[in-house]
C-alpha cells in the first residue's frame, strides 16, 4: 500500500472514532420522571418556572433554589450553585442541564433562559 492511502486510512479511522464518540456524547432533552431514572447521570431539562412557589436566593452561599414545571406538567424543586441569573423570574422557558437527587431535587449545573422578545410587546403596544 501507498503511504498516501496509508494516511488517508490512519484520518478517516480519526474521523469515523470522534464521531462515535460525538453521537455517543449527545443529550437528549428529558423530564424530572426520566432524570430520576438516569440518576446520577447528567442530563438536560426543559421547563418552565414556577412562579406560584417560592423562589429563594442566598448571596452568602450563591444558592438558587426554585420550583420548575418540566414539558409533561411534573414539578420538581431545583438548585443551582451559581449566582442568580439576570431577570430570572421573566424567562419563559428554562433548560436545566445537571443531574436528579433520586427524589425530589434537581441539581442543575447550567441554566440556560428563553426571555420574552422585546419586539412582542412593542407589538401589543402598537396593535389598534
């Protein structure tokens, strides 16, 4: 064999391996339901806050703790190690990546929010 084929060979071995490993590594989006399940492993949640309960902030220890409401209507109480993020209480949307207790808590690594557009309430605004 060539040495060039041999090297063509040797990348698209390379290729074909981080791809495997890419596919492998994709999150699906879940519910608290099948977070629980999965426990401890890390997945990604979406859902809403739930601003009916409580939403407690303590700056000394920067832990968030909410209630959300995932896509199927389940709620489950979240924490988040992190400072409280900017407008929190407006997202409309929340995707939680981090990991379920077990029980009853959801321990989020990484808050990532939907806020609401700016131009859909210029919209009502301007609507006759």
């Amino acid at each position: 064999m060539k040495r060039g084929h041999l090297i063509a060979l040797v990348v698209i071995a390379l290729l074909v391996g981080a791809l495997m490993v890419t596919i492998q590594d994709a999150s699906t989006y879940a519910t608290f339901e099948l977070a629980q399940r999965k426990a401890p492993e890390q997945v990604t949640v979406v859902g809403q806050i739930d601003l009916e309960q409580p939403i407690t902030f303590n700056a000394q220890t920067s832990m968030l703790r909410f209630t959300a409401v995932d896509k199927d209507g389940a709620r489950c109480v979240v924490y988040f190690n992190q400072p409280k993020p900017t407008d929190f209480e407006r997202a409309e949307e929340v995707t939680l990546t981090g990991m379920s207790s077990g029980d009853t808590a959801f321990f989020a690594q990484d808050i990532l929010m939907k806020c609401p557009s700016k131009y859909a309430d210029e919209a009502k605004l301007s609507a006759p």
